[in-house]
C-alpha cells in the first residue's frame, strides 16, 4: 500500500509537470494534493514498516511529538487545499467566463501558500501545547503512530485548556473548509441541473465526481476520530479510521482522480512512453 501510495501520487505530479496541456488552476491544485498525500503518508508508515519488522515498537519524545506535528500538518493541508479545489470547481463551472479573470497564477499560488502556512501555524500551536504536559502514567500509546487523543489518554496534566483549542482548530479547520465544499458543491449542483443537455450533465458530474469522492473519504473519517472528547475515545474505532486516512485514501487519490478524468489518463500513458494507449 505504502509503495502504491507514493508511486501513484509521483505518478500524476510527473504526467501534470510534463504535459502543458494540464498546466492549469485545477491540475495545479492537484499536483499540490498529490504531493502533500505523498508526504502525510511518508509521516506514518515508513516508521510503521520499521516496527514490524524489527519487533521494537519504540519511539523517541522528541520524534514522537514531530511524528504528531507532521500528521496534523499535512492533514490540515489535505483539508484546506481540498476546500480551495471546489472552489476551483465553483469558479469554473458556474462562472466560466470568469474563470481566467478569478483563478490567476498569482491567486492560485497565494491559496497554496495561505493553506500551507494555517496549517503549519495551527499543527505547531497544539504540538508546543502537548511538549508542556507531563507523561506520569502508561508510556504505552494505543495507536501505531503519535496521534493527539491516544496521546492526551497518557497525559497526567490537566488537558482542558488544550482541548479547548482542539476543538476551536477543528471548528476552524475541518468545519469551515467544509462548509465552503458544501457550498460550491450546492452551487455546482443548482448549474448543472440548469444545463438542458444530458451530454453537458454527464461531463460536469465527471469532473466533480471525483473530487466528492475524494472529500467524502477524508471528512467521514476525520470526523469520526476527531470530533469527539477524549473521555468517549475508542481507540479500535480510531485504529481503523486512521488507516483509513493515513493509507487508504492517499492509496486511492491517484487512482479516483486518474481513472475518471480523460485528459489524465492520456498524460499518465505520454509519461510512460505509450502515445498508441493515450490515443482517443
């Protein structure tokens, strides 16, 4: 899985960079999903891999709260740049002739950047948080990498002040992006259902499909694990909804967003040398 996760998404950062034809907003967009799956995978599982087959479940303090800032960093990036794909999305089908005009280069970039550094900000506000507290009891985490609730089980100091902002990033990172997917998304649907050929319907559904896909995965597992307090946390629900999310969904991304999108398809067969396979 680890191995299909990391050459799949390599797989569609190179066939974007190398075909012109997909240099825009929305491969862009994906290209930076891509990578960032990449990396949020490169967090957990290599170290996962180490412990299985050495049969030495440690980790270090100071790699375990890395390991934790990392995680969230990159989870949080997933959940931002996926809001700023609808956008995308929003922008282009219900104001395509706008679309030049409100997705520039420059725009583009700066959603990136903006994701890039909240995300950073907010991962690295909990991480310094969680450094304060003292560890008196079990040194056992019941997970098989540093997560936030499985750790604040272990916590003998008093966590409500970090809880708190847990649940206030969560607010701002998980229900806001949300809210503005659903929102595109209720947009998109309303403009579609406007559109009098079935041809035109069946091509829209195709380009958003994927992405709903993609995002229904993402928040119905995070949401599972996370918004909850500590004192009601599973730790065999959390297990299998973090691999669900740490290895499941970047293992799939390349393959929802390949196998339904013609143009990636045909840059996926140039980029490994087949142009009779990318033929129409």
């Amino acid at each position: 899985m680890y191995l299909v996760t990391v050459l799949g998404n390599l797989l569609i950062i190179l066939a974007i960079g190398s075909d012109p034809h997909l240099h825009t907003p929305m491969y862009f967009f994906l290209a930076n999903l891509s990578f960032i799956d990449t990396c949020f995978t490169c967090t957990i599982v290599p170290k996962v891999l180490v412990n299985i087959q050495t049969h030495h479940y440690t980790i270090s303090y100071t790699g375990c709260l890395l390991q934790m800032y990392f995680f969230m960093a990159f989870a949080l990036l997933d959940d931002f740049l996926l809001a700023v794909m609808a956008y995308d999305r929003y922008v282009a089908i219900c104001l395509p002739l706008y679309y030049t005009t409100i997705m520039r280069p420059q725009r583009c970039l700066l959603l990136v950047a903006a994701s890039w550094l909240c995300s950073h900000l907010l991962a690295l506000s909990l991480s310094l948080l969680m450094s304060q507290f003292s560890f008196c009891a079990s040194r056992s985490i019941s997970h098989f990498f540093c997560d936030l609730l499985p750790l604040l089980k272990l916590a003998c100091s008093d966590t409500h002040i970090f809880q708190v902002m847990m649940f206030s990033e969560a607010a701002l990172s998980g229900v806001v992006p949300l809210t503005c997917v659903l929102t595109s998304y209720a947009h998109i649907i309303r403009t579609i259902l406007g559109v009098p050929s079935a041809m035109g319907k069946q091509k829209v559904f195709s380009t958003c499909g994927s992405h709903l896909t993609v995002v229904t995965l993402f928040y119905g597992t995070v949401f599972l694990v996370y918004f909850q307090p500590s004192s009601s946390y599973s730790p065999n629900t959390g297990i299998v909804a973090s691999v669900m999310y740490t290895m499941v969904t970047p293992m799939l991304n390349p393959f929802i967003y390949s196998l339904r999108n013609k143009d990636m398809k045909r840059a996926l067969w140039r980029l490994l040398g087949c142009e009779r396979c990318s033929a129409p």
